[in-house]
C-alpha cells in the first residue's frame, strides 16, 4: 500500500475497494438493506461503509477514518479481475493525482509506467472520461456525494413552474466542479469534473462543455456563473458571453447551495422562502467577503443574509486551507487573545504546539490585515478544532482531511459520553451579528490530561448542531417568517452533524430538506444556479398564457 500511495504521489487520501461480492464486504463492514441494495443496484457505485466488521484490513486504505468505500464488480472484465481473490482489491484511477483518468493506450503507456508493472490494454475507444459515484448512507437514506457514472448524465425534472424555462448553461463552482444545462424544460447535471485548479482538468472540462452540447444539441440563451471573480469556470463564463454576446447572470455562492437542494426536492417555484444553512469551506459573498458559515432567508429568486458564524482570518489565505494550524492560530486568537490563551491554556498540547510556530508573522499578517482575509468558514472552524486535537495540525493531504478525521473519532463516542449543549461542547458562535465566538473553550483542554479526544471531538459536533438549530429558533422568535430549513454545502457531508442538527430542528416545528441525489457540496451547484436563472428569467419575461378554452 505505501508503495502504491508513493508512486501515485496520493499521501492520506483513502483508496476505495472491490470486492468480489456483499459477503466478503460484510467481512469488514456493516452492510444494512439500503447499502445492499446501492451496491447492486445497476449505478453501482462507491458505497462508504461503517468500517466494524469482524475483520480488519491495513489502516493505511483509508488512514484516521472509520468508514471504507466498496463497489462491487460492474463490467465483465472486473468479475474476471476479483472472481479468485479472497480478499477485496484497491482500485484507483488510471492517473497521477488530481489528474483527470488516461484514456488512450499511448498515454497510459508514457505517463504511467512510474506506477503500473502491468497493463491491460484494448482497442475500444473512451469517448467520454467519468469517475465512480460516491454513496453514504446517512439517516436510512442514501446521498450522492460524488455524482459520476450511473447517475450522470440522466436528466432530472424541474419542479412545478419552471415548465417555461429557457435553455440554460450554468458552469458550476471551481472545486468537484460540474456545469448543468436545460434543455426543453429538464436540467442535465454534468459527472463530476474536478478541481478546476488542475489544468488537465480544466482542459477536460471545457472538452465535456462541447460534448454535451453535441449530444443534446443545445444552443443556450443564458449563461449562469458562481460570483467568485477568480473561478476559473466564472472566467470561461465571460468569454463565453463576450465572444457570444449571449447574457451572462452571476449567482451567489450560498444562495446556489439552497436552490440546487430546493430543486432537487421539486419545491414549486413559487413556495415560500425558506431558511437555508449553508455550512462549507468558503464562496464570494454579497458584500464581496469570504463566507462559509451562513444563514438565508431565500427562495429561487431572491435571498437575504440573516446569520452567520462569526468570521475569523485566515492567515495566508489559502494557505490556512493546507496548513489547519494557521486557522487554530487564528480562532484562538479571535476567542482569547494570544497572550490570554497562553494564561489559560499554556500548558496544553495546542498551546505547546502552537508555540513552536512562526506565530509572530502571523500576528502581524492579522493586525495589520496583510493576506489575512475574513471568513465566516464552518470549514475553517472544523480544521482548527481538528488541529487543535492534533489531527493533520501541519499539512491536510486532501481537502476536508481533518474534518474527516474529525468526525471518525468523534463517532466512538456514545451519547452519555457526547453529553448535552453545554459550553464544553464547543457550541459555535452563530448570532445574528457578528462576535469573536469560534466556541474553542470546550475542544481545548487546559492541561495535558484531561477529557479524551474522541469526547472532546464529540461535544465539538454536538455544540454546533446545537447552535444551529438554536439559531434558527432565535430567528423565528426576532420575526422571521419560514417553516423550512434547507441543510447544504459540505459540511453536511458529515454524517455525525448532519444526524444531530435535524432531530433538533424538527423538535422545534421545522420541516428539514437535505440533500440526496445531488451532491451536498460544490458538485451539486450548477443545478442551484440554473435553477435560480431560470426563476429570474420567468418572473422579468414570464411565458405567454394559453389561450383560455370557450365552451360552445
């Protein structure tokens, strides 16, 4: 396994699993009713499995994680491949990471020699580069997280009102970007296309742009564009648009998140706002700032921000992203002060550890606001908590590693141990304003002993499902007019915060929508973006009546 992760340059990042069948999976996992079924259904894809079986394998599949990915054989040649082992084989791409898939013999054969002894070659051309789908069970219901090949590139129906809509090209996000099209009042949601930063598959992107519009022949008459100025698929946007002189509409981030999830569910267009919580890493606000942690009473048309967690820096900017140390710097900072966390919590390991870095450049990065932007991340929050218990406190290998982390130690705890919504639990700053109230009192032990990790990473989780639905009371109490409450954007990937702020919300009266058959985070916001066009589009231009019927 080492030797595979150093060849193909993939330090951390979990392998995914074939197995022969659902009994040698179930060797290593539990496999309840609705994962045996996602299994082998036609789909097939990627099922994440709570990794408790009687049987373990190597920690280094899937390292700090409690869950495996397993899929089962889906072609001729994979039943071939697994049908003599006793045991499941790793399965990976065909390409260096963060790479998009080689698909010709001649490249595979030049690029990847440093990886493969062997290869299987064909003469049957790939016309069209997709990934496995990506599959949790959360709550007895299983959600997309990567929505690829099986699913994609199915058309889904538009909710009741939107039978006017126009043809319409949306070009998603930058990260597990997808781009959506409509076409004669359907959406057609892209696979999964990647992280646009990489060239290749900026290349492989703008090549599946022409691919689609082949296939369904589709000529749009506007184009739609996340906010973010320095997207890449926002730049392509306005080429497209000045080479076409075809509009251009430009969505917000979050308001994306909410749409994409109301969409799916088939809300009518003209339903009441909704309050929608948006817990990612980050996207381009409306007042032009960093947001991550955000409250909105929207619907497709409109929406107006009422909450937010506080926002704290980033040191270095996307650095703080690679390196979660700097967003623990940052949040202790913002909750205490440096010099009164060193009063309160110089003995413990965070404190320790913290010291020994180049604190004073970031000191002076933050006061005097150098590289050092705002931002209301739930991400940000989730690596400084992460961090701080000394999970991937130098270098996150992936995104989200120390999230991920997180929660895998997090879910040994038993509730007795989880405890209720107190101050230790590390309830998050979410207020209607904004205050300095990251909520790192609870995750950061004063001394060397003390509560164990795993129930400290546990109150951590409950603090915050706790303070979101607290806020979503607060709200209703102050005025607020919504019954619904919308749960998007990456963070809800997380099975353990997503299990805890519903039940909490719906003590409280409200009807909860999460996300299923379109991914949760960014791979779900090109259908978000459509979605919101094309009500703007029908409430300034709405279709021509039909003429009413005359009874002779």
């Amino acid at each position: 396994m080492g030797e595979l992760r150093r060849r193909k340059h993939r330090y951390g990042k979990p392998f995914a699993l074939m197995a022969r069948d659902l009994d040698m999976i179930a060797r290593y996992c539990t496999v309840d009713a609705v994962s045996a079924a996602l299994s082998t259904s036609p789909e097939a894809p990627i099922v994440l499995l709570p990794a408790d079986g009687p049987e373990r394998l190597p920690d280094d599949v899937a390292p700090g994680l409690g869950v495996l990915g397993f899929l089962l054989p889906y072609t001729p040649l994979h039943l071939l491949l697994v049908a003599r082992l006793d045991h499941p084989a790793v399965v990976t791409s065909g390409n260096v990471s963060h790479e998009p898939q080689i698909i010709e013999n001649a490249d595979a054969l030049g690029k990847l020699d440093v990886i493969a002894d062997l290869f299987l070659l064909h003469d049957r051309e790939i016309a069209n580069r997709i990934d496995d789908s990506v599959v949790r069970v959360v709550s007895g219901r299983p959600r997309l997280l990567r929505r690829a090949r099986g699913y994609a590139p199915s058309a889904m129906r538009l909710p009741p009102g939107f039978e006017g809509a126009p043809d319409l090209l949306a070009f998603g996000g930058e990260l597990k970007s997808t781009f959506c099209l409509v076409k004669d009042g359907a959406a057609v949601l892209s696979q999964h296309q990647g992280d646009l930063e990489d060239l290749a598959t900026y290349d492989d992107y703008q090549k599946n742009l022409g691919l689609y519009a082949a296939m369904y022949d589709h000529t749009p008459t506007l184009l739609v564009a996340d906010l973010h100025p320095e997207y890449l698929s926002t730049k392509l946007a306005h080429e497209r648009a000045a080479d076409t002189g075809i509009e251009l509409m430009l969505v917000q981030h979050h308001h994306a998140h909410v749409a994409a999830c109301l969409a799916e569910k088939l809300v009518p267009i003209d339903a009441p706002a909704v309050l929608g919580v948006v817990m990612d890493g980050l996207g381009f606000g409306d007042d032009g700032g960093i947001w991550g942690g955000e409250f909105l009473l929207a619907d497709y048309r409109r929406s107006r921000r009422v909450g937010r967690l506080a926002p704290v820096a980033m040191p270095g900017g996307a650095m703080a992203i690679h390196e979660p140390w700097r967003s623990l710097y940052a949040h202790v900072v913002a909750a205490f002060g440096w010099t009164g966390f060193l009063a309160e919590f110089g003995e413990s390991a965070p404190a320790r550890s913290l010291a020994a870095r180049p604190v004073a450049v970031l000191e002076q990065m933050i006061a005097h606001g150098i590289n050092a932007p705002l931002a209301s991340s739930c991400g940000r929050l989730f690596d400084a908590v992460a961090a701080a218990l000394g999970f991937t406190a130098n270098r996150a290998e992936y995104e989200a590693q120390g999230a991920m982390e997180l929660e895998a130690v997090a879910a040994r705890c038993d509730a007795a141990e989880r405890g209720e919504d107190t101050a230790s639990g590390g309830r998050a700053g979410w207020a209607p304003p904004a205050r300095p109230c990251p909520g790192l009192a609870g995750p950061l032990p004063r001394s060397p002993g003390g509560t164990a990790p795993y129930v400290v990473a546990a109150r951590f989780h409950t603090g915050v499902a706790a303070g979101i639905a607290e806020l979503a009371r607060t709200l209703r109490a102050a005025g607020e007019r919504f019954d619904t409450v919308v749960l998007s954007g990456g963070c809800f990937q997380n099975a353990l915060l997503l299990e805890q702020v519903v039940p909490r919300l719906e003590r409280e009266g409200f009807t909860c929508l999460a996300h299923e058959k379109v991914p949760t985070n960014d791979g779900g916001l090109a259908l978000g973006q459509v979605a919101i066009a094309a009500a703007r589009h029908l409430e300034s231009s709405p279709p021509p009546r039909a003429p009413a019927s005359i009874r002779i």
